[in-house]
C-alpha cells in the first residue's frame, strides 16, 4: 500500500490554499491579477511500457497562472492616478531596470519625475518645449515645474460675417472715435516677446458693393500710418474672392523693451451675407508667460499642463507595453512583474493603438479578484484537504489491519 497518493493530494491542496488566500489577501490592491492553481495528474513510468490498469501515484501542482483579466474601474481624486482599460502594462524605470505593472497610483516626486508608491519612475516619450513628441525611444517621464515663456503674436486669426446690407461709406472720413465713420468693430489682446498683453482693434468700412476696408489701431493708436491696412473684396455670393488677398501684414510700436511686433491679420473663410455683423472667431498665436496650475492624461496618454495665462502645453506621453504571453511575466511583488523568456519581448507604444487600451485619468483599475467566487473555491479546497487526509487515514487502517493479523 502507498500514502503516495493522499500526500500529493495534501500538498496539492495546501498549495491551492496559499494560492486562493493570496488572491483574498489582495482584493483591494490596486492593479492586482489574481492567480489559478492547475494542476495535473502523475503516473509511473515503467520500462515495459504504459498500462492501462496503471493506477496513477497522485497529483502536482503543474502551474499556478495569473489571470489578466480587466478589473473595475474606481474614480479618484489624484489627477496622477491613471487606470489601463484594455490591453498593457506601464513601464517602469528604477536607474534603467524596466519593470512592468497595472497599479495606476502615481504622483510627481520633488524632482517632477511621476513615480509610484515605491519610488519607481513612469516613463514615457518627451515633448519639447513647443509641445512636439518625441516618441523614437521612452524615458522617464518628468513634469517641469519651469514657468511657461512668453510667445510673441505672429497671426491674429479672424472669421466674421459683415453685413452686406451696409450703405457705404468714404475712407477718407474714418475717425475711431466716431462710431458713425465705421460699419463695426472688434478686439482682443496681442502679446509682445516678453508677454505683455496690448489690446488690437479692428473697425470695417464698407466702401463699395462688395468692398471693405479694414483698419487697425493698437492702445487707442491707429497702425499703418492711419491708412486702411487691407481691402476685402467679396463674391456676389458672399464669399471672399479668391483673387484678392485675405491676410494684411502689420507692425505695432512697442515701448516695453520686446522685439518689435510684426504680425499679421488674417481674415480667411470671412463672409459678406444679408445678416447682422458677427465674431464667429477670433484668436492670436501669442501668449504671456504662466506658472503650472494643473493637468490631465487624455486617453491616449498625452500629459497635458494648464498655465495660468490659460494656455495648454503638451508634457509627455505615457508609454505602454504589452507581450505576446504575458502569463510568462515573473512577478517580482509590489505589484511589478518583469520580462522573461516565456512572456517574448515588450512591445511598447502609445495607449490606444494596436493591441494597447485606453487611459483614463483620476481613476484606477481595482483588483480583478471576486471575493465571493475565491471564498467558495477555498471551502471546496478545504474539502478536498479533507479528503485527502482521509485517504491517508484509511490507507492507516488498512496497514494497521495487516501488521495485526497472526
């Protein structure tokens, strides 16, 4: 008689058990994959070949496999905090040794670098400081807390509607400051290379059927000379001639010590119909200079900061990677895993393209373990235990049973 056989049967329970208390010990950690015992039966070898009345001499634990399955979606108030829905794993450096995770809790270190709560360093691919990325290789991924320059306006982009039913009036009798010598107006404010803001105005006078013409003053004070800076002719139909020119070149007098501001107005796509006069767009390609007030990752992973002058700027981009069998991760703990000859080399890019997810940001992906479904197997993993040390016991008995007879 053998005890071989209800031994493996408790090893292979009491492994299930770890397996199945682990799991149940990590349903509230974040980005945690849940594991399965498999096990597989073993028989003896014999040189004279199978049999088929061999009984077999137990079991093994043949793999315990992680499952990748997606886990739910919490929302949090950390806009750092990112949650992977979908396919991949962030890549994470500690002084160039890459490790792999789904545990979205980051937060910018006193240097800026996005790390994890073990100091691990999100990377990612670069941008320059007009907003460009990089993505021919990932680093680790930095915020700079650097206040954004100023940008000098180049293009003052305007899109209106001018009123066709305007009756005409004469250039010569343009004065700013008589609302009567002009058809309409309006305004914003033009940066110099230093960032300060001045205020652009622009007036239009209807001078014949389909004729405009276009003044500008900047601080109250007229620009070209006084003269008209552009002429728009229009179509029968409304809409600007294609033989005359839309976008007029100007230079404003600075007194604040900045380059000169040379721009120009650009009037593309602006219309002459039968309606009231109308600001459909306006905007300039300059800014002032602003501190770091916030951020957000989009679903594609692109960092974006907010400045306080109210522009946007982009920081970075979140690397993902994925692998052809990403059971073959080796899991290294604090929720890392790393590359291994089964899992096949990480295929890294950008979220939500090829086989990668989605990003979402102030959110985190919870532990894909079902408490009610673990706490099930472990009462049939205990019954099995049972079973098995019963076996043991019997084949006692009958061994017992044997040593007795006389």
């Amino acid at each position: 008689m053998s005890f071989q056989q209800g031994l493996s049967g408790l090893n292979a329970a009491a492994k299930n058990l770890d397996v199945i208390g682990n799991n149940v010990a990590n349903a509230n950690t974040v980005g945690f994959k849940q594991s399965q015992t498999q096990f597989a039966d073993v028989y003896a070898n014999s040189l004279s070949g199978g049999s088929s009345i061999q009984a077999g001499i137990g079991v093994k634990v043949a793999d315990i496999a992680q499952q990748f399955s997606q886990g739910s979606i919490t929302a949090s108030n950390n806009p750092f905090d990112i949650a992977i829905n979908g396919s991949g794993f962030y890549r994470l450096s500690d002084q160039g040794a890459i490790s792999y995770s789904r545990n979205g809790q980051f937060h910018p270190d006193k240097d800026g670098y996005i790390v994890n709560s073990s100091g691990l360093r999100l990377t990612g691919f670069s941008a320059n400081t007009t907003g460009v990325i990089n993505t021919s290789a990932p680093g680790d991924l930095q915020i700079s807390k650097a206040d954004l320059p100023p940008v000098a306006t180049t293009l003052v982009s305007g899109l209106f509607n001018l009123d066709s039913r305007e009756a005409p009036l004469s250039s010569a009798d343009f004065d700013l400051a008589d609302p009567t010598s002009y058809h309409s107006s309006t305004s914003l404010s033009i940066h110099d290379s230093l960032g300060n803001p001045s205020t652009l105005s622009t007036y239009f006078l209807k001078t014949g059927t389909n004729s405009w013409d276009v003044f500008a003053a900047n601080e109250g004070s007229l620009l070209n000379g006084g003269a008209a800076v552009g002429t728009l002719n229009f179509l029968s139909g409304g809409a600007l001639d294609p033989l005359s020119s839309s976008m007029f070149s100007l230079t404003a007098p600075v007194s604040t010590g900045a380059d000169p501001l040379a721009f120009n107005l650009d009037f593309a796509g602006t219309s002459q119909f039968g309606s009231n006069f109308s600001v459909n767009a306006l905007d300039d390609d300059g800014y002032a200079s602003g501190r770091l007030v916030g951020f957000d990752v989009g679903a594609d992973g692109v960092i974006r900061g907010s400045y306080s002058s109210g522009k946007f700027l982009t920081l970075g981009q979140v690397a993902l990677a994925n692998f052809a069998n990403p059971q073959g991760l080796e899991s290294r703990g604090n929720n890392t895993w790393a590359e291994s000859a089964s899992s096949g080399a990480a295929l890294v890019g950008v979220p939500n393209t090829g086989s990668l997810g989605v990003l979402q940001s102030g959110a985190v992906e919870d532990s894909n373990v079902e408490l009610t479904s673990e706490l099930v197997n472990m009462i049939t993993a205990q019954r099995v235990y049972q079973a098995n040390a019963q076996t043991i016991k019997t084949q006692d008995q009958l061994l017992q049973t044997i040593v007795n007879l006389k």
